[in-house]
C-alpha cells in the first residue's frame, strides 16, 4: 500500500529468520514526527519497549523505528540492552540522523537469544537504500508466524490518509499482544492530541484481542505522524478508531492454528469497562474457543464466561445470540441444532449478547482453539 505523505519503508532478509525470509524493517519520514506509545504491561519487558518509554517522556519528536523480527532481544541482560542501544544507532547512522535518540526499536521474536547485531549491521546500507513510498515489503518483515500481512488504510475528506501495519498470531492477550502496530498518517494533528486520542483508540481495539491469553514483554503500538495535512479532528479519531479496530480483527483471525474469527458483541454494559470485560472473557474461554471450533452451539459455556467477567448483568434478561440465532433469553430458547450447527462452521463467527444492566457496549476478537495451535507452540523453539 502507498504511505501517507512524508513516509519511507522497506523491508530486507538479513538472516535473523532464514536467508529468505524479510526479517528487517524501517519507517522513517523526511519530517520529524509527532508520535504516540502504548506498550506491554507485563512486569517482564524488553529493551525495545523500555528504550522506547524513556523517549517518549521526553516529549521529543522522532524520525522512524527499526524493527526485527525472529528474534525478541528479550532476557538478554545488560547484553540486550547494549544491542538494543546498537540495533537504534545503526540505524540513524544509516540513515544520517545526527542523534541516536531519533530512532525508534522493536523487536519480536524468539526470547533469551542474543539480538545478531554483526547481521543487522550489514544489511543496513542496504535497507536504507530500498526505502521507498510502499509497505508490503515493510509488513511482511515484521511478522512472525503470521500468515499474512496485516495492513488497512482509510483517506479522509482532508486528503490525508491513514496507513496501519499490524503484526500478531500467537501470545495474544489483552494488555497489548505479540503484537506490534505500527499507525502512519499524514494528518495535522498536534502530538498532544495524538497523546491524549491513542491510549483510549488502544483500549477498545488492541487491548481486546484474546488468541491464548499470554501477554508477550515486547507489544508496542505506535502511531506516527508527519503533520502534512490540515484535518478534522474528530473525523481523524473515527478513522483511526476504525482502522484500529479493522487490525485487531485481522490478528485475531489469524491466530496461530485458527480455523476461524470469533467476533464478540456485548451490550447493555452497565459501564464501558464492565462490557469490554465481558467480551474479553468470552473470547478468551479455552471452553467457548473449543465449542466454537467443534461448531457446537454450547451457549453454557458463554453463558457461565460471561457470570466470571466481572461485569454486572441480569440473569433473568441476559440474551446470548450466536450467528443472530438466539439462543438463550433469562432461560434456554428453543432451536434448531443441526443447522445452527452448519451456521457456525464459518470462518467468522459472531457471539451477540445483551447483558441487561445498561447502556454501554464492547467488542472483542478471538479465534478458536485447535490441535495446530499446539502443534506450532510445541515446535516453536525446538
């Protein structure tokens, strides 16, 4: 896809995967730019999120971020975080930044391996000279055992555009996910702003994903911005929101052996928070991810997820629909099995429930459970 004004990406093999495999990759702009973080809130963190955090207090613009991956430069010590400190001023050297703390890190991968910094060091020059105004090659040197890229862009009334990048597939769970966001646009919005609009953005997309419920040390979500054009805000905001969340679904429809998205709905929320906890918990249910991948419409199983949220709810009015089948109303609603059944061996399955307290609303995304997703973890480092 095309970057926003002002953005150059690439993406190269250096070996850190396979000789094949892009496992290199650069955003950067010939602007400073404005920026906004959320990152992992596991107490274990990686150098890259850590790194990134202080340079975010600061308050300072940046010039890009170069990320790895196959490798998450995690758990390495003193050793990690001086590879960390490499990995950043190589690259602003390649690309003649005079200061290191212009340059962003991440990183995701294999933890407890030493960063291969000799490997990154010599694919830099060439890195810095494929950067051009598209990201495929960018989006696919971030992912891991994704099997896709993950990207979506929206244009405003404005001219300016909205481009995010997205990587995740397994250690995903609410908090932040093995996940990385990587959200470029070229809209005029102040950085205070962008500061005070992604944190909430965050916590009703990224922060409502569920593949496994493991939270990785080194999920970050950035959100870039070259300042190129004049924009509505509030417009921008729901653009965001909706690119945000369109990336949340793709990670999550691409969880490591999934067979299917699981889309939950909730309302009737007697707060915003309350809802967003039902949701998770039914995405989330190891018991509801099973039934889902057998297509077996066991709404106990939501049913009982939905009364371990935390939120509150009515029981006598509770309505549980799968596929806009309903399934469950304050007592057991008649249907029919063996079609439904059929309804729920689809790729995308819908779970719309009402708790019956308030007014408020939440969604999260999952996917099923299958013997692939131990088969991939299994094998993973071995």
């Amino acid at each position: 896809m095309k970057l926003p004004v002002a953005f150059r990406a690439a993406g190269i093999a250096v070996g850190i995967k396979s000789q094949e495999a892009l496992d290199l990759g650069l955003i950067t702009a010939e602007v400073p730019l404005y920026w906004a973080l959320t990152s992992t809130r596991n107490q274990v963190v990686a150098p890259c999120v850590s790194r990134n955090r202080a340079r975010y207090s600061s308050g300072r613009t940046v010039h890009g971020v170069i990320v790895n991956s196959g490798n998450a430069n995690c758990a390495n010590g003193d050793q990690g975080i001086w590879d960390n400190e490499d990995f950043a001023g190589m690259a602003a050297s390649a690309l003649g930044l005079p200061q290191v703390q212009n340059m962003l890190t991440a990183s995701t991968g294999i933890i407890g391996h030493r960063l291969p910094v000799a490997r990154i060091r010599s694919g830099l020059s060439d890195l810095a000279e494929q950067l051009g105004d598209d990201s495929e090659d960018f989006a696919k040197a971030i992912l891991t055992t994704d099997t896709c890229r993950k990207q979506v862009a929206v244009t405003l009334r404005s001219g300016a555009r909205i481009l995010g990048i997205a990587k995740g597939s397994g250690m995903i769970h609410p908090n932040m996910a093995t996940m990385l966001a990587f959200v470029m646009t070229d809209a005029s919005i102040s950085q205070t702003a962008l500061r005070e609009l992604w944190p909430s953005l965050v916590e009703r997309s990224f922060n409502q994903i569920t593949v496994d419920g493991d939270t990785s040390p080194n999920d970050m979500a950035l959100l870039l911005s070259s300042h190129q054009h004049n924009s509505d805000p509030g417009e921008f905001a729901e653009a965001l929101d909706a690119v945000c969340r369109q990336l949340a679904e793709k990670i999550a429809g691409d969880g490591e052996g999934a067979t299917k998205l699981l889309v939950v709905e909730v309302k009737g929320g007697r707060s915003g928070e309350g809802a967003r906890a039902a949701a998770r918990q039914v995405a989330r249910s190891l018991l509801v991810k099973t039934a889902m991948h057998g297509n077996d419409p066991n709404w106990g199983r939501i049913l009982t997820a939905l009364g371990s949220s935390g939120a509150i709810l009515d029981q006598s009015k509770v309505t549980i629909r799968l596929q806009d089948v309903l399934v469950y109303q304050g007592a057991p609603k008649e249907f029919e099995a063996t079609e439904l059944a059929a309804a729920l061996d689809r790729d995308r399955v819908t779970i719309a429930i009402d708790l019956a307290a308030g007014e408020y609303t939440g969604s999260a995304w999952g996917c099923d459970l299958t013997a692939d997703y131990v088969r991939i973890n299994a094998d993973y480092h071995t």
